[in-house]
C-alpha cells in the first residue's frame, strides 16, 4: 500500500484483510498467480464481472455465452472446493469492481493481465478507483509466456514476421505452472451476494441449438487438463502429439489438441501447455516442437493486438482498405476499379456484384451450402460443435474473401458468434492472415482451391461425409461461385491495388 492510501474500514476494525480476486479469461484454480497472491493475502473472495457496458468491449457471441455459462458453474465448484465464495455480477466493471471490493471490505485487489485495448481501458480505470478508494491492486502476468512489451525487436519495435518472433520467445525460459492452491482455512465475512447464473441467460432461450455442442465439449478446467493429458500421452512415441506434424492436416481424424477453447477461457494457462509439451520432447522431438509452434501463433497474434487494438476492424496493411470487398451497403469497402479495363466487370462474380447476390452468398456460405463440400462440412461442424479444424478454416475463410469477394469482417464476425474459442486476437488475426492484409499474412494471390485441398486433405472423405452426408446427391448445391474466374478476378483486384498502392503497412 501507498504512503497516499488509507487504511480501509475491514483493517481499522482490526478483522484479518480480505482479498478480492477478479476472474476474467483465466476461469482456472491452478496456475493462477491472482488467485495465489489473494489467498495469501488473507480471506480471499472471488468475482466474475460479465461487462458489456465497458466502452468498446466486444459482446460474446452465442457459442461462447454457451460456454461462459458451464466455464462459471465450473469454476464455482471448484472455488467451493477452496472455500472461496464466487460473486456474480453484470455491468461496467469500472462500477462493479469497486462496489464489491467495499461490500466485503477488501483491502486487496488483485487479477490476471489483459491484453485487448479496451480490457485495458477498463482495467486502468478499476486499478485507479480501487486505489483512490484506499485499497491495494495488483495485476499479475498469467495468460501469455511473456508480455508484448517485453518482446521487441533489436529496434525496440514490435516483431511483424512470425519467424524471428518466435526464434526469440522460445528460445526464453518460460516461468513453471504454479502449484495447486490450498483450501483456505478462514472464509471472508458474507456479504452482499451476487447474481444467479441463472438468471444471465447465457444458455440459449427458445430453440435450444445447444445439444451438440454439449455433446462435443465440457467446458471447465478439469476437461482441459485431462484433453491435454491425453494428447501428449505417456513419454513415449506413437502418441497424438508424436503424429501431429502429418495428422494436425487432416480434419478427418482427431489429430490436433483441440484445447483451443480452453485455453481461450484460460481453463488451463499457456505455461501448463508450454511445460507439459516440453516434458515430452524426448519421446516426440519433432511434434512437440511443432505443437509448441502453434502456441507460438496463439501469442504472437495476442501480441498483435496489444500494438493494434482495432485489430478486428481495420487492415493491418492500411493498401487493403482500397479492395473491392463486398461490405452490406452502408458500410462498403467495394471501390468501381475496372475503370474500362480487363472484362466487363458484369462477368465478375468476386468483384461487383449486388446486396442481394451477395447476401446470398453469404449465408449460403454461413450455412454450409456453397457447394464445396470441405468448406460446408467445415461450416456445419463450426455450426453444431462451436469449433472448425484449423486446414478447413483457412480453406473456408479464402473462399469467402478471395472467390466470393466478401469482406474479412463479415467472416470474422460469423466466427465470433459461432466459435468456442473465438477471441479478440486469434480471430482477427488469422482473418487478417487469410485476406493478406494482417500480419505475416498469407500472401494473397496464394488463394486456396477447396477442391483440390479436399483431395490432399480429407483424400478418404470421411470428413465430408460425416457432416455433409447428402454429398453426391441431387439435394446437394451445385458450386456457388466458378472458382476460375472469381480466383482470377481476385488477382485482377488484387494487380490493381499494387498499382494505386501506397505501399504503407503497419
Ligand atoms: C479464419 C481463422 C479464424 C481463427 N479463429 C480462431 C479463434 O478465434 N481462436 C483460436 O484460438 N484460434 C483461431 N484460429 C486458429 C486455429 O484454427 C485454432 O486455434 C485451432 O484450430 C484450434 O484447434 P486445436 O486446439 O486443436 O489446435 P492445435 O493444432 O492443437 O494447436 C494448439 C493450440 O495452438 C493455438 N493455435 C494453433 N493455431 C493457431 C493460430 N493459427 N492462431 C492462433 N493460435 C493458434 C491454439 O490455442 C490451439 O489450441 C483461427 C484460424 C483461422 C484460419
């Protein structure tokens, strides 16, 4: 505490100082350096703020509200288990952490870093009020190996290209998980209670779309931990992780970790990952290095964000706001680029075409009836299970924006409804990677062809099969889009830009 702040009323009258501890994206018990830090500090209560009142917080998407739903439950037991009670409540977190901290006289507060630029507003604005009110605060590094600031190029600037990032961040040691929190022995005195989960409505009102994603996932730290367990399996080969650097290509088979959401919803932290993995490099060098690889991805567009907040909403390479990407109109990025060259642009189904036509598409893609059976078997899984493989993601993601001509954003804000794991980083910036326009991107005129990438990778088609079953059948679309035409029209638009380029990019 500060010369500057006061004593709180819970020290003055003598009682032992009670620590708040606020959950966010780290719905753990174990490895959770906040949570450590309030139990050690005296009688430790526990806070989950659902905030879509913070300015520029972005609102679940349906598929996570499902998730967020049973992630609580779950965690409430398992904090019971501790004997920290767990407080609900909904609202502007600046408002609410304050209030709780002063309804249970806490003189500590205490939780896990953010990284999105309005988390961080809002995380600012709680620390100061919770210090102007004479309360400690404290933030603790849990969800990323290392923090953006401190991983810079020899410039001091942020690394833009994924291969020296990583060079540099695993070549780090990285701290070990923290052992398992002890059930404390004195409970905080009761005090105002919070919401019921219940009454959130997080789960679905009216249709209740959510059977198969029960049936796909149990969201919750335990499950996290036991998927992770299993995928590595004992230290020797011949496990998951062993065969990953062939089979993570092949949606058809279970060959990746699937721990995406949990570690979306920190059920279990990057440094459990990063360790565990490390324990098996002996048995499988090569997957576990591969494995590891892709937590470097997850970090490194974490890291993105934090330089680029609006990440979810503008180019990373600012030359892409001049695509002609359909936008419904009021929000339109599509610029007239023919300009009397090349075919008539009537012939040009990527580029210029109307609201309708493209709406239509765009559900049809939604849907999982465009008529390429890897991209609407990927949909419908994304649809019924709230999670896509990551080879049909990409496929999906390029036919939306390269043959079909429609913005990033549109694809982005689908996924964010409708996956799992959605998050403000991962989500944006792999888009931003499929478009060409974010950050160590894909190189545009490299536009998948979902024909020839279901050949290569679902070559026995039990992938197609088993979410698109009327495949072969009179009652299956024919293809939305000639893929020809629309992938050379892509790079047409794409020719064009280079010419009216400014060549900026971030
Ligand atoms: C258009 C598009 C949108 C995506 N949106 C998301 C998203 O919202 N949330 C999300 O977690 N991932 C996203 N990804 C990345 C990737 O598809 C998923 O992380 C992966 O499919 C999750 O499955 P898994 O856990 O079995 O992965 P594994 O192959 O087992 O990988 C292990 C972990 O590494 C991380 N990871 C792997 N690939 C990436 C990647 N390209 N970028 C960031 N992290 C990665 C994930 O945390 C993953 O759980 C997106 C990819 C694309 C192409």
């Amino acid at each position: 505490m500060t010369s500057a702040q006061t004593p709180t009323s819970a020290t003055a009258a003598g009682q032992r100082p009670t620590a708040l501890v606020w959950f966010r994206d780290d719905l753990r018990v174990r490895d959770h350096p906040a949570l450590r830090a309030a139990l050690a500090h005296g009688p430790t209560v526990a806070l989950y703020v659902l905030d879509e009142e913070s300015p520029g917080i972005r609102p679940l998407g349906g598929a996570a509200r499902w998730w967020l739903h049973h992630a609580l439950a779950d965690l409430a037991a398992s904090l019971e288990r501790l004997g920290v009670p767990l407080v609900l409540r909904r609202g502007a977190a600046a408002a609410i952490v304050p209030d709780v901290a002063a309804q249970w006289r806490a003189d500590y507060v205490v939780w896990n870093r953010r990284y999105g630029g309005p988390e961080r507003r809002a995380d600012t604005a709680v620390k100061s009020l919770v210090r102007r009110a004479g309360r400690q605060a404290e933030s603790f590094q849990a969800s990323l190996l290392h923090e953006p600031w401190d991983v810079t190029t020899q410039q001091g600037g942020p690394y833009k290209v994924f291969t020296p990032f990583w060079k540099e961040l695993s070549a780090r040691d990285h701290r070990h998980p923290l052992p398992a929190p002890r059930r404390q022995r004195e409970a905080p005195e009761p005090a105002a209670p919070g919401d019921s989960l219940e009454d959130w409505g997080l789960t679905p009102r009216g249709p209740d779309w959510s059977g198969p994603l029960a049936e796909a996932w149990t969201p919750g730290e335990e499950a996290g931990l036991a998927l992770l367990k299993d995928f590595l399996g004992p230290d020797t080969a011949g496990t998951a992780v062993a065969e990953y650097p062939e089979a993570r290509d092949l949606p058809g088979r279970p060959g990746t970790s699937r721990l995406s959401p949990y570690l979306r919803w920190g059920h279990v932290s990057p440094f459990q990952v990063w360790h565990a993995v490390a324990d098996r490099r002996r048995a499988a060098p090569e997957g576990s290095a591969v494995f590891a690889s892709e937590l470097g991805w997850r970090e490194f567009a974490w890291h993105t964000l934090f330089h680029h907040a609006d990440l979810a909403s503008v180019n990373l390479r600012r030359e892409f706001d001049a695509y002609p990407w359909w936008l419904p109109s009021g929000g339109r990025s599509r610029v007239k680029h023919d300009a009397g060259r090349g075919r008539p642009r009537e012939a040009s189904p990527a580029v210029v075409r109307g609201d309708a036509e493209a709406n239509r598409l765009l559900e049809a893609w939604r849907r999982g009836r465009t008529g390429f059976p890897l991209v609407d078997a990927g949909q419908r899984e994304l649809w019924a299970t709230g999670w896509m493989h990551n080879r049909v993601r990409m496929v999906s993601a390029s036919l939306l924006v390269k043959n079909l001509g429609i913005h990033w954003r549109l694809g982005e804000r689908w996924f964010w409804d409708t996956l799992v794991d959605a998050d403000t980083a991962s989500n944006p910036f792999n888009w931003q990677w499929v478009a060409g326009s974010g950050a160590d991107a894909a190189p545009f005129f490299r536009i998948f062809n979902p024909v020839t990438q279901e050949k290569k990778f679902d070559p026995d088609g039990s992938y197609v099969r088993a979410w698109v079953p009327e495949y072969g059948t009179d009652a299956y679309p024919q293809p939305c889009v000639d893929l020809a035409e629309s992938r050379a029209d892509a790079l047409e638009a794409y020719r064009e830009l280079g010419r009216g380029s400014t060549g900026r990019s971030a």
